[in-house]
C-alpha cells in the first residue's frame, strides 16, 4: 500500500465515518497549496469551507498566534485576560455594532443567536413563555447540533437525530410573502445566510434580504444574519448583506474570524439585544481565550484596511467571468455566488460533482463537491490570479470544455 493508502486505512479504521474525504493525506500546506505525504502539490479551491479565507500559514496569524502561545492561552471567563476587552472592542467595530459574545465553533454561535432571540424576544418584546418562534429558510445550513437540525430541510443532516426542538417555522427561501405569511407576534427573529453556501452557493433574488430587513423592523422581529461563511471578506465586502446595503440586528460570525488557526465564533449586536444575558446564563470555557483572542484581533485588523475585500471583489470578477463563459458550451449548467465564492451546476452527464471532484483531485486541484452535481469553489482571498487561472484551466479540461 502507498503512504497516502496506508494513511486512510489508518483513518477509516479509527474514526467515526461521518464524512466521505477525498483520498488525500495533507502534511502541509501554504497559502493556496497544499502537499500531501507523498510531495503532491494542490492548489486548494475550498479553503476550509471558507475558515481559511488568509490562506494557509498565513504569516501574520502565525506569529499573532506564537506570540501568544508564550504568554497565556487560556484563563476561561472566570477572570478577566488582557487580549479580551480588545477582541470584542475591535469586532463589534467592524460589524458597526456595540457588543460581542464569543463561541467558539459556528454551531454554537448560532445556538447562542438562537437561545439571544428567546431570551430577548421574552424580556424586551414581551412574548408569552415557552412561545417564541424563529423563522428560518429551507436548505438552510446554519450547524449540527440537535436544535439546529431540528431546523434543517436536508433529511441527511436531520434523520434519526429526533426528537426535534420546536420553535421554528421553515419558509422557502427568497420568498418575502411567505416570510410575511409565517410572521405572527411571538416571531422574535428571522435566522437567515444572507447567501447559501451548503446549499449550492444560492443568492437570493434581488430585493429579497433588504424585504427582510424592511419586514423585520416593521414587526419588531431580530434580523440575524448567519454570515459564518459568507462573511469576512468571502464575497468582496465584509459581510454579503453589505452588497444589499442591509445591516441585521445580529450578526453570526465563525469559520475565518479564527483565521483557519482556531476556532473563533461570535454574536454581534446591540447592548440592548446581547445585554439580556445575566452571569451564569450562557457561556463557554473556551469561548474568548486569549490564544483565539490574539488571532481574531489579527485577522480584524487585517479586514479593516479592505484589501482582502477588495482582492475577493477583483478576482471574484474574473473567476465569475470564466466559469460564465463555460455556461455557454454545455459543460456547466449554472453558475452562482458572489465575490470569490461559486457554486457550478456541471451537467450531470458528465458525472456527479464527487466525480468531477476526483478528478480534479488526480489533476492537483482540491474542491468539495455539494448535492448532486454541483461543486463549490472558494479559494482563499490571497489566491494569485496565475494559481486561480491554473485551477480554472483543469476545470476545463475536466469537463471537456
Ligand atoms: C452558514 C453556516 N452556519 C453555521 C455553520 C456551522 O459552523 P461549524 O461547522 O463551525 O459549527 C456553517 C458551517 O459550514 C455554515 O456554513
């Protein structure tokens, strides 16, 4: 058996199988490339599902991380560390916001969105006791844990994991009628990915999400934006609502905010909104440890000078244009997304979008394949236009095209 056999085998054996890889075994990898055990090189169109929107090693993450590995990584919210004032100062000013309650993956920040909602909807809004209701779209991917599947359209994602937390009324997404019709007066929000990422990279008709924020206001509902993966520079502005001129009530943030480092997750709101909470309420060990601290802070100061939006924005331009012009021949049925992020419908006869993405793999190129034929491509942000090109070109040459 080669390393790479060898290696998954070992893996197969030992881990639970909830996930189908491709057979490849990274040992390292730096900036838009990755090396397998065996010296192969890929370029990675996937980024972590978008944590690593800096790249891989990027070097100013890694010295911010290093730095702090020397000097304290973790107190828990028992005590105060002096990284913590600065991480929620610097964030909740980029979101244009006031106040922050770090997590640490995406499912846990959206669960904290979730349990905010509640809480707010009964001590501000007044909503009756044990009535509240969130209004969420269908295919929908907002996390994993028993209370968000119990939200989820996908039967993969939700069979055999009942019984179901109730509360939440699932409206198909972009339809603004239906999310009028499902509003009653204990809606206390609106849960939403302002793009869809799982779900294939699907952009909501125009006029959708400004809707919902219109809708929101006028109910005095919580718009919260689950921006874990549109989020952070993925789509050419600091947040896809931005786009749409939209700000949300709260914003969801997870994936790059920990630089592909560690995983750093928030809510980001107003006083009044996170201000429910009392001690002893909510909280997590490792939520704001230093350690996730110091990179987040990095990775805030690196998105406030806008070049990495305004990388995503020109390169996004160009990746768009060239998977467009493949629209035309057959090959590929439809193209989406925003920025540098798309979701490519490849005819399905010329296979499923696994196959498509084995083969790429043989041809040195890594991306994830989502429901059926569709494959996701989301390079990190500091991807060269060369390197993207040259990722561009085996696509072609995989689907023939
Ligand atoms: C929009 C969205 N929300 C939430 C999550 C869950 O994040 P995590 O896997 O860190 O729990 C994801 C992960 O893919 C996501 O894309």
């Amino acid at each position: 058996m080669s390393t790479t056999e060898t290696a998954i085998a070992s893996a197969e054996a030992h881990s639970a199988h909830n996930y189908h890889p491709l057979p490849v075994v990274v040992a390292s990898a730096e900036g838009a490339w990755m090396t397998d055990v065996e010296g192969r090189r890929y370029l990675d169109l996937l980024a972590g599902y978008s944590a690593l929107n800096f790249g891989h090693g990027n070097r100013r993450l890694i010295d911010a991380a290093k730095a702090q590995l020397d000097r304290v990584t973790l107190t828990s919210r028992a005590f105060f560390h002096d990284r913590f004032a600065d991480f929620c100062t610097e964030l909740a000013a980029l979101c244009g916001m006031e106040t922050v309650l770090p997590m640490n993956t995406g499912a846990e920040a959206v669960e904290t969105a979730v349990k905010t909602a509640r809480k707010w909807g009964y001590r501000v809004k007044g909503v009756p006791d044990g009535m509240a209701k969130i209004i969420v779209a269908s295919d929908n991917f907002h996390g994993r844990t028993t209370t968000i599947v119990s939200f989820s359209t996908d039967p993969e994602a939700r069979a055999d994991f009942g019984p179901y937390t109730p509360g939440f009324e699932i409206v198909p997404y972009g339809d603004l009628t239906a999310m009028r019709e499902a509003m009653t007066e204990n809606t206390v929000a609106v849960l939403i990915e302002p793009i869809q990422g799982e779900a294939g990279v699907l952009v909501p008709p125009a006029g959708y999400l400004p809707g919902v924020r219109e809708l929101t206001r006028e109910r005095n509902v919580l718009f919260v934006a689950d921006e874990i993966q549109s989020g952070l520079g993925r789509t050419g502005k600091t947040f896809a609502l931005d786009h749409e001129g939209v700000v949300p009530d709260v914003y969801v943030l997870g994936k790059a905010l920990g630089g592909g480092v560690v995983p750093v997750s928030a809510v980001v709101s107003s006083a009044e909104v996170l201000g429910v909470f009392r001690p002893g309420e909510h909280g997590s060990t490792f939520g704001g440890n230093p350690l996730a601290c110091a990179v987040a802070l990095e990775v805030i100061a690196m998105l406030r000078t806008g070049e990495y939006q305004a990388r995503a924005a020109e390169l996004g331009d160009h990746l768009h244009r060239e998977l467009g012009l493949l629209t035309g021949g057959g090959a590929v049925e439809a193209v989406r997304g925003r920025g540098l992020w798309a979701g490519v419908d490849i005819a399905p006869a010329l296979g499923t979008g696994r196959e498509i993405s084995e083969k790429l793999m043989e041809r040195g190129v890594l991306v994830k394949d989502t429901h059926g034929s569709t494959i996701r491509i989301a390079p990190p942000l500091v991807i060269s236009k060369e390197d993207l090109d040259w990722g561009l070109d085996r696509l072609r040459a995989v689907l023939g095209a």
